[in-house]
C-alpha cells in the first residue's frame, strides 16, 4: 500500500513584529529574522490548528477521514486531550483513530509519521495530521526574540497519487540542558551554550539525513528540496553546506526569516512553502529536531500536484505590523 499527502493547509497569524522592532526597544535582537508571525490576542495552537486543517480539507469528503493527529509544544492544556476539539471543529467522524504529539519540536514529524502507521488500521480512506506551535519565554530571554507561530496540516491518502512517502530514519539520544521547561512552567528555557547546542543539532540531524539517503541508496544530490528543522538562522544553512547540499536545494524550505522559530512546525512549514513550486518527479527530503530527543529525516517523491497546496505565500503576505509594546501587550507579557 503507497501512501501520499494528496493535500495540505497552512495558518500564519496575520500580526507580524519586525526585527528592526526589537533593536530600537532593546538595542539587540539575538534572532536574525526579518520578521516574525505574532498570534493574536484571541488566538491559540488550537485555533491556528482548525485554520490550516480547514485549508487542508478544503473540497474533500471529511467523513472519509479515519485517522487525526495532532502536534504541538504548547497546548493550551497540560492534561487533557485536544484532537476531540478538532473532530468537533472540523466535523469529523467521531470514530476517528487520534493521537496527540508533544514536548519537543520532533513532535511534528512524529504526528506524521503516527498518521502514516494509523492509517493501516482504519477503513476510511484519509488521514489528517495537524501540527501548530508558538514556542513562548519571557521577553528578558535573548531565545524569546525568534519565538514566532504557525500551523500546518497535511491530509494523507491510501493509493492515491501525490506526494508518496519513500522511507524515513532517525536518530535518538539524551542531552541535557537544551530547550526545556519543568512541570508548571510556562516558558522555555536552556543553558544558554550555542556552542553546546549546535554541535547537538548537527550531531543528530546528520546523522538521521545521512543514514536515510543511505537506506535508499541515494545522495543527496538527487533530492531537488532539501528542508532542515530551523530553530534560527544559521544553524541549519551551515549544516546543509557542511553536507554538501547546495543553496537552490535549501532555499525553497527555508521560513526562519519570514516567520521566525515556529517549533514543531519549522519543518513542516518548509514543505508547504516548497510544494507550491514543486515539479511532479522531484525527490523532497525534510528533518526535524527535537533537543533530548534527536532528528527524523523523511523521503518524498511527488508524483502529482497535491489538490491543495497553495496557501503559503498568501498567508505570508496578508500581514499587519506591530510595534514592541503592542507585542508584549499581545504576549500578555504585559
């Protein structure tokens, strides 16, 4: 049985901060993005969740849906499953097989990679897997600059041509000290050694790109988009460059600049930017990250252009500014 995302949706939240916002309050921005996505005073994951699944499903049949996922690392509950808002939001059957995904940024791919095991044990025909996050901190922590927000979804189909899943391959291991909070706690924090955290990053991620090119029996000059997992702006470029991929492979993917740090859904995200320009035949290779987890590296092939795919770049473009203290008034920060 092939399995292939035939459709996918996007939400970004119309409020961007830029990063010239940021020199003129603080005097330093520690994130190099142009600009960022803010949500909205009434927004949370779950109502950028609903968004980008109703893009997705947009002229599909959702009683044919047998399987939900979901992906966050910032619930708006610590206890208490949210896929049961979605079937409600969205209108789905209440027979649905769910899961729900969390506490580190490898939480997206992980949602993906459930639905794709899911959907072996459902009857119906479509599989949705909905990932959004708005990493949050204080605004005295240098992490909190790049912090922005969006969501995702993708719906998945049994023999059905679109973008087929070729094979994935992962990288797991413990590090302490990067990117976590403690029960009770709202806002992410780390130990503060880039130095520390880079070399975690690179560790595990080229460790799961290398080792799935392998089991396929490629290399990564025969994937047309590459999209790396980009918690900022230097990190993952320098990493693709180190491996031998070249800027036209990892330009398309790259939101870092436009979005700023969106967490589970970095990678994600990049897919969605790059199936709007995507050609049928084109080989697609994405890698999350998660710290105190690792990396997962996932092969596409796009056989046929997905029924929906094309809101990125609207999203991105349908924006309104807004200066520091209207962000940290939006924050609640203030």
């Amino acid at each position: 049985m092939t399995k292939s995302i035939i459709s996918g949706g996007v939400y970004l939240p119309t409020l961007r901060i830029k990063r010239d916002e940021y020199l003129s309050a603080l005097g330093s921005c520690s994130a190099a993005m142009r600009e960022k996505t803010v949500m909205d005073i009434d927004e949370d994951v779950i109502t950028m969740a609903v968004a980008a699944a109703r893009d997705a499903l947009a002229d599909l049949d959702v009683s044919r849906v047998g399987v939900l996922t979901l992906a966050s690392t910032n619930f708006p509950y610590q206890e208490k499953a949210l896929a049961g808002t979605l079937v409600e939001a969205l209108g789905l059957d209440k027979h649905v097989l769910t899961s729900q995904h969390g506490n580190s940024t490898i939480a997206g791919t992980e949602a993906l990679l459930a639905a794709l095991g899911l959907l072996e044990q459902t009857e119906q025909q479509y599989a949705l897997v909905v990932v959004s996050d708005a990493p949050t901190s204080g605004p005295d922590v240098d992490m909190e600059h790049g912090f922005g927000a969006a969501a995702c979804a993708f719906v998945l189909a049994k023999d059905e041509p679109g973008l087929a899943f070729e094979g994935v391959y992962a990288q797991s291991g413990e590090t302490m000290g990067l990117r976590y909070r403690l029960p009770g706690e709202t806002d992410i924090r780390d130990i503060g050694v880039k130095a520390f955290a880079t070399l975690d990053y690179n560790e595990m991620v080229k460790a799961a790109v290398t080792g799935l090119v392998s089991k396929l029996n490629r290399n990564l000059a025969d994937y047309r988009h590459i999209v790396m997992h980009q918690a900022d702006a230097k990190t993952a470029a320098a990493l693709a460059k180190k491996m031998g991929c070249s800027d036209v492979q990892t330009k398309e993917g790259s939101v870092f600049a436009d979005t700023g740090d969106i967490g589970a859904c970095s990678s994600l995200l990049g897919l969605c930017r790059v199936l709007e320009s995507a050609a049928s035949g084109d080989c697609l290779l994405i890698s999350s990250y998660g710290s105190g987890s690792g990396s997962q590296a996932l092969s596409f092939r796009l056989q046929a252009p997905l029924k929906n795919s094309g809101s990125f770049q609207a999203r991105l473009e349908d924006k309104k500014y807004i200066g520091y203290i209207q962000y940290l008034k939006q924050k609640r920060s203030i």
